[in-house]
C-alpha cells in the first residue's frame, strides 16, 4: 500500500519535513516513490504539490494522520472530491 508521510531531515533539534509518497512498508527515511511537498513545523511553512497528491489519492494512496491534517487545512480533500465527480 502507498502511504503518504513524513521524511524527517535538518540538523538535530532543528527538524524540517518532506511529504513524500512511500510503500507502507518501507522505513522513514527511505528512498520514497515521489516527494510531493514540504513542511517545517518551527515556521509552520507548507509547500505542497497539489496536483501530484490529488493524483496519489485517488490512485489509493492513505495520508498518515499528520499529513491529513496538514492537507485538510490546505484544503486538498475538497480538491479530491470535486475532481472526482466531475
């Protein structure tokens, strides 16, 4: 299963993330399927590739809890649901 999650990189103390698409079965920071975003929690800063991560969703792809909740305050999830009934 392809999960969207976080990649942790930045220097101790100092973390910065990568929203990145990745088999479920695969470690953290392993060398994931296709990185779609960014999010760094100290600034609270977020890039995100929306079409890249409409196109992960609807494919299957289920969002961790964290990253559900930076792409409902994007609000991506209206974007996936508006796509796919039309």
């Amino acid at each position: 299963m392809i999960k969207l999650r976080l990649k942790r990189y930045g220097k101790k103390g100092e973390p910065s993330y990568r929203i990145i698409a990745i088999n479920n079965l695969a470690r953290r920071d392993g060398r994931p399927l296709e990185e779609l975003g960014f999010y760094n929690p100290r600034t609270d800063e977020v890039r995100l590739d929306v079409p890249g991560i409409v196109k992960r969703l609807q494919q299957g792809a289920q969002p961790t809890d964290t990253v559900r909740h930076i792409l409902q305050k994007a609000n991506v999830f209206e974007q996936v649901s508006g796509k796919a009934s039309t």
